[in-house]
C-alpha cells in the first residue's frame, strides 16, 4: 500500500528564514544527512514530455500528476536517485531506485537498452514512459537546502535557497556544468504523516503566508 504524505510549501523573506532557522534548530534535529553548517547542496535533472506535460499540470494545479527526476547531493555521485514524485488531493508520495553515475549518464545520453531488464520496477516505468510518452531529460536543477526532522508525526521541515537553473542542458553530472540563478525565492517545505504535532506548526507560523503550490521545476524552466 503507497504512504502519502501531507505537504504545505510557502515562499518566504530572508528574514522569514532566519527565524524559521532559529525556531526549528530549538525545538527539531538537523537531518543527519547535513553538514556541519545544517545544510546540504542538490543537483536534480527532471524529466518532462514533448508538450511539457509536468510542467503544465503543475501550473494548472492538476489534481493527479507526477514527475521523474535523478538526484544527487554534494556533487557525490556514489549515491544517485531516481525518484518519482506522484501527488494525489494534496497529498504527495515518493518512490525511489539507487542508480550507478554510469546508468545516470546512458539515460541522459539516450542509451537505455538497459533498463527493461534492470530489475528496477521504477527504472522499468521510466523507461516505459520515456516510450510510450516521450518522456526526455529536460532540466538541471540546483539548490541549497536546510533540513530538520521531527520524530512525533514524521516531520521534515526544509529551508531551499539559492535555486539555480541549467538551462535546457542535462550534463548533469559535469560538476563544471554552468548553472544561473532561477529567480526564484527561499522555498519552506513542511511535510508530515497523520498529524502535525502543534510545536511545529508553532515553529514554522507566518501570519501573511499561505500555502502555495510552488515548483523549483516550474521557475527553472523560466527560460525554456
């Protein structure tokens, strides 16, 4: 049975954050994953067909919709995802496949004779859509995020910031791969199970913000 997960996302000040920093940090874990500063940066390369089909049920606030991407974190690419991201009524679900950097870059580069039989079922969907819809890599996407963890209701709480866009290029496993700023803001996520214990929603309360469906993927596709 797939876990679906409630999510709120709020685009927030500088000054918002600092706060939020300052309020999680007193009463939340950094996630182990963090370096010694709390953060970590992540490279992601999404998917999208021909007619931008992500993209457009994004910005139209489809009911049902899902995206691919492969991500990595602080350029270590012994460690790389691909994950797919269904939302369904608000909520979200994630399903997840370690990859090599090897198998990474041959579905950038379009060589995928290997993925029917890699025993992955996800790799095997991908690969399925990548025929049946035209599925293609689309866009790099790059960011610095903060997060922490809460065990009562299986919270996350991330700060992302410093949202950068490769463009249309996908050579994302060049670490000299030139990326620009998005545009976009600082991006608050909160995410939790069955109930969202009231010292968080305390910790991350901003009187003049509200929910939105905000979309890294959306502002670094700004370009193209």
């Amino acid at each position: 049975m797939e876990t679906y997960r409630n999510e709120w996302k709020h685009e927030i000040s500088y000054s918002d954050m600092i706060t939020i920093r300052h309020r999680m940090r007193a009463v939340a874990k950094a996630d182990e994953h963090a370096g010694p500063d709390g953060s970590y940066n992540v490279r992601s390369l999404y998917f999208d067909t021909p007619a931008d089909k992500a993209l457009r049920e994004k910005i139209d606030g489809v009911n049902t919709r899902e995206k691919f991407r492969i991500r990595y974190y602080n350029g270590d690419q012994a460690f790389i995802q691909l994950e797919k991201k269904s939302k369904v009524n608000g909520l979200g679900n994630k399903k997840y496949a370690n990859i090599t950097a090897r198998e990474a870059q041959s579905i950038a580069d379009g060589n995928w004779g290997w993925m029917p039989q890699s025993g992955r079922p996800l790799v095997v969907e991908l690969y399925s859509k990548m025929q049946s819809e035209g599925l293609r890599p689309k866009t790099i996407v790059d960011y610095t995020r903060e997060p922490f963890v809460y065990a009562p209701g299986n919270v996350r709480v991330t700060l992302d910031y410093n949202i950068r866009t490769g463009l249309n290029g996908i050579d994302f496993l060049n670490p000299r791969c030139i990326t620009i700023p998005a545009g976009g803001g600082i991006i608050m996520e909160v995410k939790w199970d069955a109930f969202l214990p009231a010292v968080i929603r305390k910790a991350v309360g901003l009187n003049d913000r509200r929910s939105s469906a905000f979309s890294k993927y959306r502002i670094c596709r700004i370009y193209g």
